[in-house]
C-alpha cells in the first residue's frame, strides 16, 4: 500500500554536496587514478559543446568544490583556477555545432567527455561520468552517476572546468557576432536571443540548425554570416 504524501513544507532544503567516498571506494578497489567527466552546453540553441576530465589530487582537493549550476560565475571562475593548479590531471574537449547536427546532442556530449578522458595526461583507471550514460570507448572502466556533480568531488571539478570554458567561448563570440548577445546568454534561448535570430537569422557552424526554432522554419543562415565566421577554426 503506498503511504499517504504529506502536505506540509519541508523544515529545510536538505541540499547535498559532492564528497570523495566514490573516489576512495574505488581506490580501495585498486582503481586508481580516478576521473570525473562531465559536460556543458548540451540545451543552448549556439554553440559547442564541452567536456572536461578532472583528476584530483587526493591530498589537496579545493574547498568548494560543487555542481557548477550551484555555483556563481565568480565562485567558478575562482575554482577554476584552483582546480587547475592542484589537480593531478585536467583535460578538455569540445564538438561543435556542426557535430552536434551531424549526430544528436546526447551522442555529441558522450563523444565529448570520451575525448576529454583520453586527452588527460595520465590514463585513470576508472571514469565516473555525470548523467545515465558512460560513454562508448572509453580506455578504462567507466561507470556512471546519475547528478553526479552534486556527488562526486571529481565530477563536480569536470563540470567547473567544462562550464567556465564554454562561458569563455561563446564569451568569444559574442565578441564576434555582437548582435546576438553570446557573451550574456551563453547561447541559451533567451528572449534577447531568439529574438535576434528572428531579427538576423542564424550564424552558419555556430547556432545548432537540428534545433528547434531552426527545424521548425527558422531563418535560413546567412552567407555573410558563414563567411565572416570562417576563419575562426
């Protein structure tokens, strides 16, 4: 028999926050290095997106480490640069727009994290990836946590690294296609956004034609736009 829900609020948000048992469980299994893999950019209308793997230290794991949703754009910038200078080993990998169109977002973000594992500069012994999925080909095994960002110390860390370089990126280009403002919405479909691509269209290799509003009768890209865009490989 299913118990009754209760109707009355929660006392406290119970909120939780990423530890390094996974981690030290697996170290007692004899799995070690450990990464944590993770991804950013995987609902905006523009844009690539990002992965990166994180091995931490064990000895020197940076205070605060949470899910980069969590978190501000100064306390991830802030950490980014901490886990950088204390982890073992970082890496950081990328498909662009074109690639996402070519396959599907959830097969562009495994390929990702694959290729941001295989970037480090050290081979792990184990990978724990955030969401559902472990992705394919990875060179050790592979298992993983589903809101793992908000479990794992080392997933956290790949979700600060992913999501700082991507606001950089399209940081960059919003410096470039300043009609769009990339640099404020990160390519997300804010009303500032669609509405500029109402107004001027997509930007060819950047915005994700697969996606809606572009399948459903969008505007068509513009040559200009692909040119100028060219050159920024």
């Amino acid at each position: 028999m299913a118990r009754a829900r209760s109707d009355s609020p929660p006392l406290f948000e119970i909120i939780e926050k990423p530890d390094f048992s996974f981690e030290t469980k697996a170290m007692a299994e004899g799995l070690w290095p450990v990464a944590g893999i993770d991804e950013a950019g995987r609902g905006p209308l523009a844009g690539p997106v990002v992965a990166a793997a994180v091995v931490l230290d064990p000895a020197n794991i940076p205070d605060g480490l949470d899910d980069s949703k969590r978190l501000s754009h100064l306390q991830r910038e802030a950490l980014f640069l901490r886990i950088l200078g204390s982890a073992q080993a970082v890496s950081m990998a990328s498909i662009s727009a074109e690639g996402i169109d070519g396959s599907n977002i959830l097969k562009a973000s495994l390929e990702a994290m694959r290729r941001a594992l295989v970037g480090l500069s050290i081979r792990p012994k184990l990978a724990l990836a955030d969401g559902r999925d472990v992705p394919p080909g990875l060179p050790c095994e592979g298992r993983a946590l589903i809101k793992g960002d908000q479990r794992s110390q080392s997933i956290a860390a790949a979700s600060i690294v992913a999501k700082v370089m991507r606001d950089r990126m399209m940081c960059g280009c919003g410096n470039h296609h300043d009609r769009y403002g990339f640099e404020v919405h990160m390519g997300y479909a804010t009303v500032r956004h669609r509405t500029a691509i109402e107004a001027h269209g997509p930007v060819a290799r950047l915005h994700r034609v697969s996606f809606a509003p572009f399948r459903l009768g969008g505007a068509e890209v513009d040559v200009a736009e692909e040119e100028s865009f060219a050159g920024l490989d």
